[in-house]
C-alpha cells in the first residue's frame, strides 16, 4: 500500500502540491497546487461536472459566494450545532478532536493518559467581519459547505431554469472549515474544495433516489479507474447521523492509516428548505402540476471533496514496477484525470530536432494538454513521463526528419508505435480514449 511520505514526496518533487506559506514556515492548514496539480484537481473537477451536470438534462449547475449572509448559518443549524468535540491535554496543553483520537484516554502529543480537559463544543466555521468595524453585528463565516449556497438560491433556480422534479442543482468550490487536528496531507486542511449537488425529489421518491445516488456516485470512482478493492460504501449508524440527516453513507477509500471517507451521500429530507423558508419568510415551496398541491421537495446530497479525492486518486495510480533490474515509478492515472495527455520529446537538443518537434508540439496544444521537454536523455524523460502519469510520449529522431514519422511510447506498456506526423493527433485521441 502507497504511503502517505512516498505521495507527498512526489507530490513536492514533481509539483502536485505545496505546504501554503512555505517560506513562512507554512500554515499547516492549507495547500498550494503546483503546475501538476492544478492541473490534476482541475480534471478531476471538470469529470464530476461532465458526469453531474453537462451530460444531464436534469442538473444545472450554479456558484455561490464564499461568503454569505449569517443568517443563513443559523437557519441552517450551523451556528448551533456544527461542531466536533474537543480535548486539551492537561500535560502538553495541545488540543485534539476527541472523536479521533487513536486511543481514547492517551494523549497523541506527549503520550501521557488521563491528562484531557472534558470535551466541548468546537465550532468550525471560520469567522471574518465585513466592512471596516469589528462588531458582532457585521460577523460573517466563510461557508463550511456549498450545500446553503444551494438551497438559498432554490426559488431563483426553479423560476430561471424550468425544471421540474427531479432535478438537480451542482456546485464546485472552496469551504473553509477551522478543523481542530488538520493533516494527512490535503485530506483535511482548513481550507479545501467541494463538489456538491443538490438533488430535489417528491418526498415519497427520496428512497429510491437516494440507492440511484449511491450506486452512481461509486460507479463514477471505479469508472475514472479506481482500484474497487480500495473504495467502500460504508453507511453510517443512528448515531453518526448530522443533524440534518435521516440516511447517509459515505464513500470510503483504503488510505495507508485505515479506510476513511471521500463523500457523503445524506437524504436531508426537506429540513434545509423549511428552515430557510421558516427564516427568511419565503416560499421555498415547489408546485406539483401532477397533483395540483405545493410540496416542500426532499433533497438527496452527493457531497464529494475535490481536494480529498484527488489526493485519493493520486495514492490508487502510483505503483512501482521492476523494469530490466531497475525501478520504474508509473502513476497510472486515467488519461482523463493526467495533468499532461503527451510528452513531445525531441530526442536530442540539435535545432533540427527541436523546432520540429516544436512545431508538433505547438499543434497539439492547442487541443490537448501536453508538455514538451528537451533536458535529459531519452530514458530519464520516459522515466519522468511515467512518474506524473503522462501516457503517451511522442519522440521526435533523426528518422523523423526523412519519415515525417515518430514513435509513440505507452506509459503502462511501455510499447512503441511509429506513426505518421500527420495521423498524430487522431492516433492520441484514440489511444487516450478521450
Ligand atoms: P470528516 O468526517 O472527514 O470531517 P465530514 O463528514 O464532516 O468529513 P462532509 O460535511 O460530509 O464531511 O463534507 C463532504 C466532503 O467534503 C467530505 O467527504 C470530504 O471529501 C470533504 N471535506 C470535508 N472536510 C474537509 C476538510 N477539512 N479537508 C478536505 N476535505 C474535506
């Protein structure tokens, strides 16, 4: 099983990641995402959003802003009761979330027992002021889930976009939550991204829809090439459920320190649209042309993190090979989830190499994403390819500039193929499945 070191190892070598504030010392709560993995999240949040929204007629998609009214955290409930509970070791003062703790009684930090404060209520929401006086009237939260952002604009949706039910309303983007024990990486950091929908449904129907939720959303993961031995639909019991929640289960990964969760799929019933209806005076109501009645639809949530699955995706594709008596380090990614499609690589620096394969590569980007490198021998740069998940490099040599031809090397094969320069592009489409 991947580590958690040999990940961030990679990830800092090869620029998947960084430690946000890292000549500051770092923040230890938040990441900044390197050429790499820009690129890597950005795909992985444009697969959720093709399969959530583009390739459906019965989901649209909107984006809220980070920061919304207070009011919408106490009708949601958050401002009372979002909270995880919370230790002090008496002995090395530092603090924990009581609820994962490793052993119950036993301090983490200074491996003392009995030394914790009884836990209190730890609200996570980050807080700001708008406007130039600090006072609690101009307190504000950065928003701890883009669910609000959701139900908020229900009534604006249902008029704007015609919909009727079911149907569903999806969001990608940055919540902030103040985690008391951030860490493993960007599996929990204070700030992170969400990919998050809505589905609205009858009441009577949110069962079935919420066993349709379920199987599609793990169908997504194995389909982007998720290892099935290392996902899990884990549902969770009477007492896990949040206060909004009458069924949920979650999407759990095989991590190195034990399964742990990806997203959660709840059946929040009609619990977010009365209370906001209740609070903001508004007819968060649907009319039924079905029965002639208004109903207060149920809701069924896939909420995913963006952050936390590309990491998930990044530990399933990595795996070393023995290759002639040497190691070989292949992140096997999907072609759809790789940073780069293709490597265009000249085979050596001579200009009559170079602004060729220049020029192929300038063609293909304009349609794909590809790197083009000219350091190094040709083996290193296979090996570099190999290990950022690029499956497909494209060389360019001396026969080229007599065949108008150049071979093709497959990451997880490592076959080579001679194609014609101008047949390139379609013989990349067809092999990346894209
Ligand atoms: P956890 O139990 O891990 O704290 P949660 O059950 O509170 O998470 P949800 O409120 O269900 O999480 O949020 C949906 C998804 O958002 C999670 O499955 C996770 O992928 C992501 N997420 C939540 N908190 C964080 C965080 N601090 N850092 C990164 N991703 C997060």
């Amino acid at each position: 099983m991947t580590s958690l070191e040999t990940i961030v190892n990679l990830s800092r070598r090869r620029g998947f990641a960084f430690p946000s504030s890292e000549i500051y010392g770092g923040l230890r709560s938040a990441y900044d995402y390197g050429p790499l993995g820009v690129e890597l999240l950005r795909n992985v949040k444009n697969e959720w959003w093709r399969s959530m929204v583009s390739a459906r007629r019965d989901v649209v998609g909107i984006d809220s802003a980070v920061i919304q009214s207070r009011r919408v955290w106490q009708a949601s409930g958050h401002e009372a009761v979002f909270t995880d509970p919370l230790v002090e070791c008496r002995g090395c003062h530092q603090r924990f979330r009581q609820d994962r703790l490793p052993k119950p009684d036993q301090c983490p930090g200074c491996g003392r027992s009995g030394t914790f404060t009884e836990p209190r209520h730890f609200n996570l929401m980050l807080r700001t002021h708008m406007g130039p006086v600090e006072t609690d009237d101009n307190l504000v939260y950065l928003r701890p889930e883009t669910a609000q952002g959701i139900f908020i604009n229900f009534a604006n949706v249902l008029r704007v976009s015609r919909q009727k039910l079911p149907f569903g309303v999806a969001q990608v983007g940055k919540s902030f939550r103040n985690e008391i024990t951030p860490g493993q990486f960007v599996f929990r950091t204070r700030e992170f991204e969400q990919m998050e929908m809505e589905w609205f449904c009858l009441p009577s129907e949110a069962s079935e829809w919420f066993e349709y939720w379920v199987d599609a959303r793990r169908r997504w993961y194995l389909d982007l090439g998720m290892h099935p031995d290392n996902l899990r639909i884990r549902p969770h019991g009477a007492d896990e459920l949040s206060h909004y929640s009458v069924e949920t289960v979650d999407v759990e990964y095989r991590f190195s320190w034990g399964w742990d969760e990806l997203e959660g799929i709840a059946n929040r019933t009609d619990f977010d649209l009365r209370q906001h209806a209740e609070h903001s005076g508004e007819d968060l109501s649907y009319f039924d042309p079905a029965t002639g009645t208004r109903v207060v639809p149920y809701v069924i949530e896939p909420a995913a993190g963006a952050t936390r699955t590309t990491f998930a995706f990044l530990i399933d594709a990595y795996r070393t090979e023995q290759v002639r008596g040497s190691e070989r380090v292949v992140l096997g990614l999907d072609p759809r989830l790789a940073p780069y499609k293709a490597a265009v690589l000249p085979l050596s620096r001579k200009p009559e190499l170079v602004e060729p394969a220049s020029r192929i590569a300038d063609d293909l980007s304009r349609r794909l994403t590809v790197e083009f490198d000219v350091t190094q021998s040709i083996g290193r740069r296979y090996r570099r390819q190999d290990e950022i998940g690029t499956p497909l490099c494209v060389t360019y040599d001396f026969d080229s500039l007599d065949d108008q031809s150049v071979t093709v090397r497959h990451r997880d094969t490592m076959h080579q193929d001679r194609v014609a320069a101008d047949r390139l592009y379609p013989y990349l489409v067809e092999h990346l499945g894209l």
